[in-house]
C-alpha cells in the first residue's frame, strides 16, 4: 500500500528504541526525524540500519521534524504515512487500525483517536484536547474526536500541494484544518495510549509559549475561515446542481410540510428582501422565519432578490410606487439616468413608501405564484405515478 512510518524525536533516548523496535515488528519502512537531539539519540540510531534518517544540529519543532519526514517519504515513492511519537505514549500495535481504515479511506486523514477519559490523562491534556476540537470544528464544521493526536494517517498527494507556514506543536492542526479547506476527509480510528507517572514523564510542550502560539494560529485561522472559507464554499455550492436539487427536494417539494408554508416562506423573504431596513434584512428574515416557522432556506433564497443586478430595478420600482403616495410633490425618474444616492437621499419619503408598497405587493403576487406552481406541478406529478 506503500505506506510508511515517520517517528519525529528529540531526546527521548529512552523510549525512542523500544519505540522503533515495535514499529520494526510490523514493518521496517521507518524514517526517523532527529530534531536537533542532545541525548544518546544519535548513538541509538546509528545501531539501526534499515532506519531511514533524517538528522540536523538544531531543534527547531515538531512541526518541522513533520514536515521533514512527510516530504522525504515522497521522495521515496510513499503514498501514505503514519506519523507516531518517541515519547512511547502510542503502540505499534495500532498500526492495523490505520491500514484497515485505508482500505476504505483512500484520500483521508486519519487519527488515532486516544481515550482522553482515562485517570492517567494529565489535566492540561484534557483541555487542550477539548480546546482544539471547539476550534476545529469552529474553523471547518467537522466534529473530529481527538484533533491533538499524534498517531495519524496522512495521504501524502493532498498534502503536498499546499505550503505549510508553522514549525511547533501548532503545526498539527494547521495541517488538519487546512487540508479540510482543501476537502480532504477527516476520519479517526481508537487508538490506546499510555501516559507515563509524572516522575518519569518527559514533555518538550511549552505550556505558556505553545498555547501562545496555537491561540495565534486559531485566531488567525477563524478570520480565514468567515473573511473566505465560508464565502467561498457558499458562493461554491450555489453552482452545484446538487445544492439546487437537495433544495428542491427537501424544502421546496417537502411533503411534511403544507404548500401555503412554503408560499409564504417566498412571499416572506420578497418582502425582507426588498424592504428598506439596509444592512439587516437576512438577520431580520432568518429571525422572524424562526419565530413564524416559515421554512428557512426558502426564506433566505427568496430574500435575495436584492442582489446586485436587480437593485436598479428595485429601486426605480419603488419610487414608481412611491409617486402614488407622495402625488404632486413625486419626482419621476428614469431606470438609467436619474437614479443617485444623491438623489434617493433628497427623495427619501418617496423611495421608503415605495419600497414598502412594492415589498407588499411582489411578496404577495410571487407568494402567490408559487403556491399555484406547487399546486399544478404536485397534479402533475400524481397523474404521472398513477400512469
């Protein structure tokens, strides 16, 4: 399935050799990334020589030992690779979860999701883990179970496609949320784990400076994702047949919900989508659609009417229908030449009537429609299936 396991190290020389020798018993395509180690690293590793290995003075992070390994696993011809740590905290005999999920999951990312409900989990573990699954699930509307894991399963193709910026701990869910944005699949698998006593466990995370940096991260990443992520994918779908199709079906043809819901549902979001409340009208509408129990996504389509082509028309019909309230004292404009904010501002009683009016009177007549267009189309469709 080429397939292999990528363990970054810095000084754990005392776990580091037990680790590699049960990972050696499952298979022996093994990179090791020594981040800049100072112990009996270096010695331990010189002992072994199916490793392939990758060694260099400095320490600079785990997000760099990472990504160190991912990119020479490609050179080697890898599809895949599974990254665990030296820290033993993860068993080699887990490997056969991951490859089982493979065979279903070609073009995922899959954790090895840890039971983080154990006595042994330490306090700052805990937190974390929940702290970066709020976050991730904020950032691509994925529920994953255990985001902080370092026992995982990355398709090498998706990820060399995109440039990594970080060089820590964070680099972790850098590469989870940005590989989501690029539609990659999440996926887990239940892993063990072993957390060592206290006394004897060895932890290179900084609390203060790490949680710094990965705060930096998610907040930066959380601005991504509402300035351009979610616009993006909004504006995406719109071209989908899918998306058009699942509206159809579930909202609009919907047989658990009566047809005059449905036909106020439009004549509603005409109304908001028209009616001079600028800047709020969508928070309006959903608002109220949830109040009335109008159906929502047929509210928030027919409100926009207002979108940027048919805003001239909008607006010279209602200083149309403004001229009848206003009467001597109504200024008449043409579609293309009088129009101007100068001028909405100098004639803004005229434009605020008749806003209202044509709000009233294309909900009403568009409500109307649509509930003949549901009668006559669930007519046809009955004679159809009785064919």
């Amino acid at each position: 399935m080429k397939v292999c396991v990528i363990i970054p190290t810095y000084n754990n020389a005392k776990t580091l050799g037990s680790v590699i020798n049960d990972v050696s018993a499952y298979t022996k395509n093994i990179i090791v990334v020594n981040d800049g180690s100072l112990d009996e690293t270096e010695k331990i590793l010189s002992e072994l020589p199916f490793l392939n290995i990758i060694s260099y003075k400095k320490n600079v992070g785990k997000g760099w030992a990472l990504r160190q390994g991912l990119k020479r696993a490609t050179e080697l011809g890898y599809l895949y690779a599974i990254t665990i740590d030296s820290d033993g905290q993860h068993f080699a005999k887990d490997l056969a979860a991951f490859l089982e999920k493979l065979e279903t999951e070609k073009n995922a990312i899959i954790i090895g999701s840890r039971n983080m409900n154990q006595e042994s989990v330490p306090g700052k573990s805990s937190f974390g883990h929940k702290f970066s699954n709020f976050w991730f699930k904020v950032e691509t509307g994925i529920n994953a179970p255990d985001t902080q894991s370092g026992y995982r399963l990355y398709p090498l193709q998706p990820l060399n496609k995109i440039k990594f910026l970080t060089r820590k701990y964070e680099f972790e869910i850098e590469v989870l949320v940005r590989a989501a944005w690029r539609s990659v699949k999440i996926e887990s698998v239940p892993v063990s784990v072993y957390y060592a006593p206290k006394a004897t466990r060895v932890s290179h995370f900084r609390p203060f400076k790490d949680f710094t940096r990965i705060s930096i991260l998610n907040t930066v990443l959380v601005l991504i994702t509402f300035l351009y992520i979610k616009p993006r994918n909004f504006l995406s779908s719109i071209f989908k047949k899918e998306t058009w199709r699942t509206i159809w079906h579930n909202h609009l043809l919907h047989p658990g919900e009566p047809d005059v819901v449905k036909a106020a549902s439009v004549a509603f979001g005409v109304f908001m989508g028209i009616v001079p409340i600028w800047g709020f009208q969508l928070v309006v509408a959903i608002f109220l659609a949830i109040l009335f129990k109008l159906n929502k996504p047929i509210v928030i389509i027919a409100a926009n009417i207002s979108i940027p082509p048919m805003i001239p028309l909008i607006i010279f019909l209602s200083f149309m229908m403004g001229s009848f309230w206003i009467g001597d004292k109504a200024i008449d404009f043409s579609l293309t030449n009088n129009i101007t904010l100068d001028s909405i501002k100098q004639n803004l009683q005229q434009y605020i009537y008749g806003s209202i009016t044509l709000a009233i009177a294309a909900g009403i007549t568009l409500g109307l429609l649509t509930l003949i267009l549901l009668k006559v189309f669930k007519r046809k469709h009955t004679i159809t299936v009785q064919n």
